[in-house]
C-alpha cells in the first residue's frame, strides 16, 4: 500500500507481462487476447500505444482498463489479458503479493448494458417486457430472442466483434440481469405482442446466435438498421453486441441517398429494414451497388410483424431468423470495456452527420445516470416516444432492462395515441423533444384521457417554451429538462428540481424549469468556458461561453474522422458549439448555438431569446429564428413561424409583437410563414432555414427565394477501412478513473445549500462539507499523508467520520475504519497490520487507543500520529493536548487540490472483516468498485434525488454498505445519530422526514420490541435495507406492521457490503402477512452493478439445480467484489480460485432463481449423517412467543457425532424453560433438527449485530458431548 509497494508492483508485473510474451511467441500463440488484425474488423485498440505517442491534446490522464497499475510500457497492457472472464485464462493475474490483491474473473469484469437483460430475464422472467401493438414479450422471451439473433448476425452474415449493425430498431449486461431478476414481467409490448423479460433475453440470444452462424457476423462488425420503435429494433440493442458486434441504427426520415452514404461509411455488413421502409432501404442498395466506394453491399434483412412480407420478397426476414436460429449461444462479452457498441450519426441540425463511436463503459454508465436522474425506480413502464435511434433512444433500451420495466413501443404516435396508452398500460416514464410536448399541450380535449398517475417526461433539444411546459404539467406530467448531445450518449445534464421551488408562482417556475441545470453523475465536469482562452466565464447569468464537458460518457470519436476528433475535445474538454451563461446558483442556462448567434451591428442577438418571445404570440405553434444578410447590419434575424391551426397573423404583427417586448434590434425584420424542416426527434434543422434565409438575399436587395439543394449524397467522407474504429481517441475529455470523490464535487454545486449532515445540533450544507473535507485533506497532506498511506480512524456515526471517507482518498490514502466494539488489543493489531500513518480517534475511543498504542510501543511497532475528534465538533473541548481535528480542518492551507486516483483500481478503503466465523482479515476496495457499489445502493433502495438517510448502520461497517458516498451522489441529508435505540430512530425519523435508513435484523428486532410509549406514527413508509443474518418472517411481518418497507439483502465485506437484493414483485403484496414474510426473507438476486451469484459444487464448479433443494455453495463475481486481502495472497487466491469468489454460505436456488442460504458452512450441524440447517431451527425459535434473539451451533454428541444447541435470549419479563423451548421446535420441525440442548443468556454480537458464532461454538465444544441420560429424557 506504500509507494515503494507500487513501484515494485510496476517492475515485476511488467516482468511477468515480458517473460509471458515470450513464451507465447516462442510457441507461436499471440502475445495476448487480442487477433490479428485480418480476424478482427475491429480490433482492441492499443491505448498504451496511443499514449506513447504524440498529440495535439493532452493524452497522460488516460488508464488503460488492462492495467492496474500506470506503468505506461506497452508491456503493461499485456498484463490482465485474461481478466474479462469469459474469454482468457481462469486466474488471472497476482497484481501485488505483498498486498494481496488480485484481479480475475471474481472481481472484474468490463462494464457492459449486456448484463442488465441477463439478470432481468432471471428476475422479472415472465412479465411483460416489450409491447408493441398486439405484440407482447416477457423479459426471458426478449432474452432468448436477442441470443438466437445474435447467433443468426455471427453464423449467416459473418457479423464479429465491431462490426456495425445499422437500423432503426436496437445494451449488454442489463439484459442477461433483466433476465435473471425479472423474468416473468412483461418486457416489451408492441400491440398485441407481449414479450416477458424471459422471452426478450431468449429472442436476443437466439438472434445473437443467427447472426453468427448464418451470416459470419464477428466481432467489430457492423450491423446497420433501419426502423420504427418496434421489438425487433428494441432487441438488436442487445442481440448485436452479444454477437461482439457494433450496431448502426438510422434515421428514418433519411432518404435513400442519405442511407447509402452512411451504409458506406459505416461498412455495415448487414442490414435490417423494418417491412414498411423496405422501398428506402433498397433503394440505397442500389445507389450503394452504383458506387465505386462499395467494396461489398451488406445483407438486407427484414422486419415484419410475421414474415409473410419478407418472404414474399425474397429476403431473408427478422422473425425467421429468430424462429430457426439456434437457442444456445456463447455471449460474446467484450473483451475490454472500451470496446465500441453502437455507432450514432448526428442528427444533421448544424451540419452533415458525423458518426460517433460510444463504448461499452460509456454506455454502461450513462444508462445508469439517466435512470437515476430520471427517477426510474424498479419495474417501470416506459412509453417509446423518443425515436430509439436516436442516441440509442437516450440509453433507454438499457435503463429500462436494468430496471425490469415494460417497455411500450409505438410505430407511430398522435397526442391520442399517447393519452390512450398512457391510461391502458399504466405508463410511469416517456421522452420526447419539445415538440412531443407542444403535441400533447395543444391536443383536442377529445383526444385526452385523464392519466391513472403522474408521469414523468424527459425532455431535451431547444428549450421548451415556458407556456408549453406550464401546460403540459397541468395535465398531470413532471417534467425533467434535460440537455446533451449525440457525442455525449444524449442526456449529460438535468434541471435538478428543488422543493422549494414548488411555492413560486407559474411563471418562474416554468423559467426555473427551461434551464439545463447540471451534469449528470456519470459526466466528470461541466463548464461554460471562454473557447479562447478556455478560462471558466462568471456565474453571473450574463457573460456568455461555451458549453464543454469530459467524463466517461463523452464518445470515443468521430469514425475515420480522427481531426474532427482532435479538433471537439482540444484542450482535453469537449467542445459542444452551444453558448451558454451560468447563473450565481451554478445552473446551466443555454443561449443559443455558436453558429445560430446573429451578429447585428455589433451586437449579439440569440435566437433562442427571440423565439421564446415568439412563441407567446397566441397564433404562433412553432418558431425558429437564423440570420439574413444585412448590407447595412451585416445581420437581421429572420423568423420562420408555423401557425396553430385556425390561427391567423400577419408578419408586421408578430414583427410589431416582438418589439414590443424586446430591444428593437432584437427583433425579426423577416417572418417567413411556413412548417420547419424538422429531425426524426422533433429537432428543428437550422442549417436548412439558414441555407433559406441566404438565398433570400440581403435584406435591402431582392430576395432569391430558390429552395436551397440539401442532398447529402456523399457529405460524409467514404475513404478508409473497417479495419479499426479509428477516429477514437483517449483524452481528458472523455476517459476519468471512476471514483465516489466525484460525488461530492457534484453534490457541492448542484445540491450546495442543502443539509447534509445532521448530528444532533450540527448541520452543515454540501458546501460546506465539501470546504472541510477538502481543508481535511489538506491538513492531512501537510501531515505526511501520501498516495497509498493508510489513515486509520475509530469513530461513531459522526460528522467527522463521513467527511472522512472524502478527505483520507481526495488526499490519495486509504481509510481504514475500525470497529468501535474492538478492545485495545484487537486495535493495536489492526494498526500494526495495517501501517497506519495516521490514528483518529474520537474522545470517547481515547482510552482504547492510548492503551492499543501502548501495546504498539510495547513491541517497538511502528507508531502512527493521533488525531484527536471532539464529541461537539469543537476544538476547544479537546482534552488530549496534541492535534485535534476541529483545529486541523480551521489551520489547514486553503487551496488544496484533490490527488484524483492515477487509476480506477487504486484502493480507497481497507475493512476489516468482522470476525463472526474468524479472525479479521483486511479486505481491500477500489476507487471503482465503491464508485459502481454506491450506485448499486441508491438503485437497490429507490434512493431518487434528495432523500434521507438514517444512519442506523455503523459508518465503520462496510463504509456503511457504501452508503457514505451513495448519499452524496443524490445529494442526500445523513441524520447522524450515535445511540441507536428504538426512541431516538422513532423521534429522528418524525422530525427529519426520513425516508431511507439501515440495520441488521438486530434492529429490526429492536425496533418492533419497543414499548408503545417509545413508537412515533411514521408520516410517510420508511424503506429500512437489512442484511446480516436472514430476519425472521415474525419480525418482517410486524416491520411492516408499523409502517416500514423492509429490502432485505445479502453480502460480505468482501462484496462492499450487499451483493444481493430480493427484489420484490407486486403480485406478492396480495398474498398472506406470513407468505410475503417468508418471500421477503430470501436473499434474491444481485444487484445491478454485481455480474453474477451462484449456487455451485466448491469441487466441481458446476452449479446446482434450480428445484430450492439442493445445497450448494453461494459463490460471486464481478466489479464489485474485493480486490483481496491486504497482505494475505494465499488467502486470497484461495478466496477466489475459480474465478468467483467462494462466500463460505450454503444455499439454494428456487425455480424463480431467487437464492435462498441455509447456513455458513461452518454452521451446518450433520446429526447422524443428516444435515440441520441452524438458520430453520433458529426461525422457528424466533416464533416462540417468549424468545427475543436465538443462534443455534453445533453441540458435540458422541452417539450422533453432532446435536442442536441453541443459545436463546428472552424477551424483558419472559420466562420459559428448556423443556418448553425443545417441546415448541419438535412440536414444528422433524424430531433430530430439534436442540438438544438451550443455554439462556445474551448473545455476543459484532458492532453491526451480527451474532458471533464462533464464540458459542467454543462454548458448546466446551460443554463436552452431552450425557446419554439427557439425551433419554428428551
């Protein structure tokens, strides 16, 4: 964890990485994974190459996926070749064995949408998941039909791995997930047809697997497609990059010469037309045949509703494919995140389209920025208004199969046809421009039906009018502003809405709202910068800039077009074009694009402030104003107006209009009545009306009113090859390691004002959080502490301890939280394994820590430097007389900057197990893995923007299940509290309107034990997220009871906290109190950001059957499980041999897939050849009346080898006596599962409410094998 650690660590992986090169070459094998270039369309692009080399933009901060380390020799990118666990060798590669850490199968794996329908079609498996008119899939039917296409797109067309495939029908690991959790819920409905999650991830995979054996697909071709929003266009989101492919969709307003260009540039290898588009698409074909540029046409395929079209015609059609594909196939999962997945063209608003590549990382992480800016909680339904061509439909597709929710296409939409769907399937969420919205505001009362709730509407593109956002809320949607571009996967910021807010009238609130806010959590930086001097512009809401983003979700590059690359992300930032002003309270405010500013007589008009005044006139539906020659201003703005219908007006009155209300200079001199070119997604195409207003001549002169020739027939340059994405380039602009310190950057501009952090009389806004971890880090920077040094602290649930897990990694260490039940020796072991530099220490810990440092000192260890921490916050109540925190944060140089990690899996936290079945061991977590498990926490909880956070569970615990840093990201209020009991949770959750909050089943069992006089009535359903031991069904039915909704989960410490989740459908909520307890008590599926849980035989790897019978070791893998144990490689290795990491817990799948655990596997007793799982026998006794907590071990027995002990603590005036508690468990279970023997007393417990196991079977093998006599008598 040293530098000198890391330095070493560079030398000999890099070693490692030479000596396995040469070997490979010696036998011939390639170096690594990756193909010759012949074998690959596209091959893995060498980043540590690209950094060695020269360029115009600053390249250093870019971290190669490969390597954990940021050695930059091309050896380094060799070194985890293996790691994408599908693909390479098991193991993986030992990264530091002094360290212990690892990174394999178990723990990495490249971020991709593909898991999201994988897990769906297992959870929510037969619910619908695509409607389309008549036509309906569930998840798993969405599943198997993605599968079979990609198979067909790889076998029949040859399609491979970056291949595109283009269409306007089409993420990846959302859907094997989707798959798994949501089966049965209904995926996609189109009509009539109704697909399950189930069913949409067979068809997915049975497409995958045609496209690979009927038609050659392979990786890094490409598969274009041109259609509505059907369910075919939904599944080739999925079913393409399964098939290792790149998917191309168009426009389907694009002409036939438009089409062709772009099946040209693209190299598309096959295309899928849906039926009625066919006469476009051959079209196209034929000018594409015509061409010298075609060095081979793709092959058209096409949708149809049944196929009869298709076959009728000859070609080959989509349902066909997906009937007669194979029903197996091997996904291919990216070999590196970074790998391409679809291939966007923009939109051609400003100029001719470009393509742009978007990666699996990016995409991966802009689903889950926009549903969680979105507030799509689980299972909802989502309406297809926005073209899902469209920047992959916003990311939808993916966000809605990560979410198990149905999706609702629609080939074509009226207002009608919104308001009826809406009402007949319940739809929670849609998008649209604000076109959509100008349809649904100016829709016939007839065409109207009153919404069964309130839906929630992302919209994006210009602005929409303050009237039409007025309108449209009326009638019972909630808007989201959103505003992005092609090139940053669509959505990079929204108007975050505050509450406060509601009270001001209309008018203003609809101003508030037409802003484009702040970036979304998964984009680094937003700024508005003068594009000169690239110097941020004030907050003044005045000086006008440009709007530049980086972060992960900015695109790749423009395909073969690496200096228009270059050129959009100079200076390391993305260029957007668009001007904009930012306000004092750091909102985003758009004026207008860079080449949509009129420049008359010196002064700047922007267009978007003269449309907005336009669009109040009460004739006028649309608006879009450019510039006309002016010989004597050079400038005069020029409207074009579409009328509503019945409405008249004159140009001199909506010139008379306008001036009344603006600067004359602002005003039109010209208003040209007539539709407005438009974009498929409602955007008005301004560089057509400019070509307009030009031909019209000056001003002074005779207007030239020839139609201006718009045929883009060969705009996009055709040269190169599909030999590589090229034109994708790495930069500042679009790579950044992932890091939950990012989360308070945002929080501190988007949420600044807010609270949060209470802690009885102390309140501090996320400003001001920010500004004292920021002076915490400083403070400890000054104190020596660098990159990798270890920060120890021993703390309750205080302010200091949260603002710790911000301060220690911005000051590039690594916090290491303590148990605050550790007594001194078990602390001054953790210090000295550990090497911490740094030892914080609350006042009321002191004690503890002087006598942990005196043994240190006692063992000449090395000592590290003591922080004092005040109970109040004050510096001056500290009683130790050296340093202390307060006066550390006071005195700390200002102007600190934040030692951003060099790379991703970097450590940022090193927990200490908890010791419930042995030793602590130190468990190492990465910036990358915190970053991803955070956001698997505010999913898992339906944490939507704001919430509140009870701080039930210890901050020291698994960094509280991620919930440090999970809360900041939605910009969260922490109640800090450090005595929890039933009173004080009662009284903090009435007065903090708390809404989320934590436990062990020991709180829950706290909680509904309590006295009537400590209870408060709850004013709103409090989600509690519990986890540990399995709650007993008595105690999850009485939560319920007073007004909680218990998420019940499971994980280690090794996993961050929770890795499970059982996920809960609405059809349980009518079973009995006792059946949704038992439900709810099972540990479920993993969480979204987990790659995947299973029961499998230790020895042979294989799992076990899906019947809730057989017992199996519950075992995971993915991105956010451990990077090993600190110091320890062999227990590492041992933890995660296989590729999965082996939990120790025995368990069961059901048939729903759902897991359920039957015990550790130290905790399972054999009684004469018969397994007794402990966790029944203790639900059982967890109904006795009398019984408050109960564990049950193992007792030795010489004639049954081993017995049922159970260790009981009864409730405060209970009585009951052995015989009795044996009598109730026999009366319930069969006669050996039954105790033999009950020992009364207090259980001893972890600091987090886990029973400690280990201790009472100590106590047990301590009472010797019990008496034959005893055993007679029961």
């Amino acid at each position: 964890m040293t530098a000198s650690l890391a330095q070493s660590h560079t030398m000999r992986a890099a070693s490692r990485a030479l000596r396995r090169l040469a070997r490979r070459s010696s036998t011939g094998s390639p170096p690594c994974h990756h193909q010759s270039p012949q074998d690959y369309s596209i091959p893995h692009l060498d980043y540590t190459t690209n950094l060695a080399s020269p360029r115009a933009i600053n390249l250093s901060p870019w971290r190669h996926q490969r390597a954990f380390t940021s050695a930059r020799s091309g050896a380094a990118s060799l070194l985890f070749s293996s790691l994408a666990g599908r693909e390479g060798e098991a193991e993986g590669e030992v990264l530091d064995m002094e360290a212990g850490t690892v990174r394999c199968a178990a723990n990495y794996a490249p971020l991709t949408p593909l898991s999201f329908i994988e897990r769906a079609a297992a959870v929510y498996g037969d619910r619908a998941a695509v409607v389309c008119g008549e036509r309906r899939h569930t998840w798993r039917e969405a599943r198997r039909r993605c599968v079979r296409v990609a198979a067909a797109l790889a076998a029949r067309f040859g399609v491979a791995r970056g291949d595109v495939v283009s269409g306007n029908s089409t993420y990846q690991h959302e859907l094997p997930r989707a798959a798994a959790v949501y089966g049965d819920r209904a995926a996609v409905v189109c009509g009539e047809r109704r697909y399950t999650w189930r069913e949409a991830r067979g068809r997915c995979v049975r497409l995958a697997a045609a496209l690979a054996a009927r038609f050659g697909v392979a990786r890094g071709d490409v598969v274009a497609v041109l259609s509505p929003n059907v369910p075919a266009m939904y599944e080739l989101h999925f079913a393409v990059p399964m098939a290792g492919a790149v998917l191309c969709t168009f426009n389907t307003r694009h002409d036939a010469a438009m089409i062709s260009t772009l099946l040209s540039h693209s190299g598309a290898k096959v295309f899928f037309v849906e039926s009625h588009l066919l006469d476009v698409g051959r079209a196209a074909l034929r000018r594409l045949a015509g061409s010298t540029s075609a060095a081979s046409l793709p092959v058209l395929l096409t949708i149809s509703d049944d196929g009869a079209g298709a076959r009728d015609s000859g070609c080959v059609d989509y349902e066909d494919l997906v009937r007669d594909a194979p029903s197996e196939f091997d996904i291919r999962w990216p070999v590196d995140e970074m790998d391409p997945i679809t291939l966007n063209y923009t939109s051609g608003t400003t100029s001719r389209p470009k393509g742009v590549v978007y990666n699996h990382r990016g995409a991966y992480l802009n689903t889950i920025a926009t549903v969680l800016a979105y507030d799509i909680t689980a299972m909802p339904t989502y309406l297809w208004t926005v073209p899902m061509f469209h920047c992959n439909g916003w990311n939808l597709p993916w966000g809605v199969a990560m979410q198990g929710g149905t999706n609702i296409c629609l080939r074509h939409f009226t207002a009608k046809v919104i308001f009826d769907s809406i009402a007949r399937h319940g739809v929670t969420h849609m998008g649209g421009a604000p076109t959509v919205l100008n349809m649904i505001a100016n829709a016939p009362a007839t065409d109207r039906r009153a919404l069964p709730g309130p839906v929630r509407v992302m919209t994006g593109g210009a602005a929409p009018p303050p009237r039409v956002l007025l309108a449209v809320e009326e009638l019972g949607f909630v808007l989201y502003h959103i505003y992005g571009l092609t090139e940053t996967y669509g959505p990079a910021t929204v108007c975050t809405w505050m509450p406060e807010w509601d009270a001001l009238p209309a008018e203003e609130r609809a101003r508030l709202k037409a802003r484009q806010g702040f970036h979304h959590i998964a984009v680094q930086d937003v700024a508005v910068k003068n594009s000169a001097t690239m110097e941020n512009v004030p907050y003044d809401g005045q000086t006008v800039g440009e709007v530049m983003f980086r972060g992960n979700t900015v695109m790749s590059g423009y395909y073969k077009d690496i200096g228009a690359t270059k050129e959009s992300m100079a200076g390391g930032w993305l260029h957007s074009g668009d001007l904009a002003v930012r306000h004092p309270d750091g909102y985003i405010q758009l004026k207008d694009r860079a080449k949509d500013i009129i420049i008359s007589g010196g002064e700047n008009i922007s267009s978007i402030e003269v449309e907005s005044v336009i669009f109040s006139h009460p004739a006028v539906l649309e608006a879009a104003v450019v510039a006309r020659p002016d010989d004597y201003w050079g400038e005069t703005p020029c409207a074009f107006v579409k009328l509503k219908d019945g409405a008249n007006a004159t140009e001199g009155e909506i010139i008379s209009f306008c001036r009344e209300r603006l600067p004359h200079y602002m005003a039109p001199k010209t208003v040209v009545f007539d539709d407005l070119p438009k974009t498929s997604t409602g955007k008005t195409q301004k560089f057509v009306l400019r070509e307009k207003a030009r031909a019209m001549g000056s001003l002074t002169k005779s207007a030239n009113i020839e139609k201006a020739d718009i045929n883009c027939d060969k705009s996009i340059p055709i040269a190169g090859t599909r030999a590589a994405m090229e034109g994708c380039m790495p930069s500042d602009a679009n790579y950044a390691p992932l890091t939950p310190v990012s989360f308070l950057e945002r929080a501190a501009v988007v949420y600044g004002d807010r609270t949060a952090v209470v802690s009885g009389g102390r309140e501090y806004s996320w400003r001001e959080t920010r500004e004292r971890c920021l002076a915490g880090a400083s403070a400890l920077a000054r104190l020596g502490v660098g990159r990798r040094d270890v920060v120890a602290v021993i703390a309750a649930n205080i302010p200091a301890m949260y603002e710790l897990h911000f301060s220690v990694p911005m000051a590039g260490g690594v916090l290491c939280t303590l148990n605050t039940r550790h007594d001194a020796a078990m602390v001054s072991v953790l210090l000295r394994h550990s090497e911490a530099k740094v030892f914080l220490v609350e006042s009321q810990f002191l004690a503890v820590a002087h006598d942990a440092l005196r043994l240190l000192a006692d063992a000449k260890a090395k000592f590290p430097l003591v922080i004092a921490i005040s109970d109040t916050g004050d510096s001056s109540s500290s009683d130790g007389g050296g340093l202390e925190y307060e006066a550390l944060l006071r005195d700390a140089p200002r102007g600190f900057e934040i030692r951003w990690p060099a790379d991703e899996r970097d450590p940022i936290s090193l927990n200490y197990t908890s010791g419930t079945t042995s030793r602590p061991k130190g468990v190492i977590y990465s910036h990358r893995g915190a970053y991803l498990n955070s956001l698997a926490a505010l999913l898992c909880n339906d944490m939507t923007s704001m919430p509140v956070y009870l701080w039930t569970v210890p901050m020291f615990h698994c960094n509280g299940w991620c919930m440090a840093w999970a809360t900041a990201a939605q910009g969260g209020t922490n109640i800090c509290v450090r005595n929890v009991v039933p009173k004080v949770i009662f009284e903090q959750i009435v007065r903090h309107g708390v809404t989320n909050m934590g436990g062990a089943p020991t709180v829950l069992n706290m909680i509904v034990n309590a006295p009537a006089s400590e209870r408060r009535p709850l004013p709103r359903r409090v989600l509690i997220s519990t986890g540990g031991a399995p709650p007993p069904p008595q105690v999850l039915a009485k939560m319920e009871e007073l007004g909680f909704n218990v998420q019940h989960g499971y994980g280690l410490t090794e996993t961050y906290g929770p890795a499970t989740r059982c996920v809960w459908r609405p059809e349980w909520d009518a079973l009995p109190v006792a059946e949704r307890a038992r439900i709810k008590a099972l540990q479920g599926v993993q969480h979204q950001m987990l790659q995947d849980v299973d029961i499998k035989d230790p020895v042979t790897m294989a799992s076990v059957p899906s019947d809730g019978r057989a017992v199996g070791e519950v075992m995971l893998r993915g991105n956010t499980v451990m990077s090993g144990y600190y110091k320890d490689a062999a227990a590492t290795e041992e933890a995660m041999r296989g590729g999965w990491l082996r939990t120790g817990d025995l368990g069961v799948r059901h048939p729903d897939g759902y897991i359920q655990l039957k015990d550790r596997a130290k905790d399972i007793i054999i009684s004469g050849g018969e397994n007794i799982s402990s966790i029944e026998v203790e639900s059982v006794l967890f109904g006795h009346h009398a019984v408050l907590d109960a564990a049950v071990v193992a007792r030795p027995d010489d004639h049954w080898g081993e017995t049922a002990c159970a260790f009981v603590t009864l409730k405060d005036g209970a009585s009951a006596t052995a015989h009795e508690i044996i009598a109730f468990c026999r009366a319930r279970l069969p006669r050996y599962m039954a105790p033999r023997t009950v020992v009364f007393g207090d259980l001893p417990k972890t600091s987090t409410g886990k029973t400690q196991k280990f201790l009472l079977r100590e106590k047990a093998r301590a009472m010797g094998s019990l008496p034959m006599q005893s055993k007679s008598k029961l």
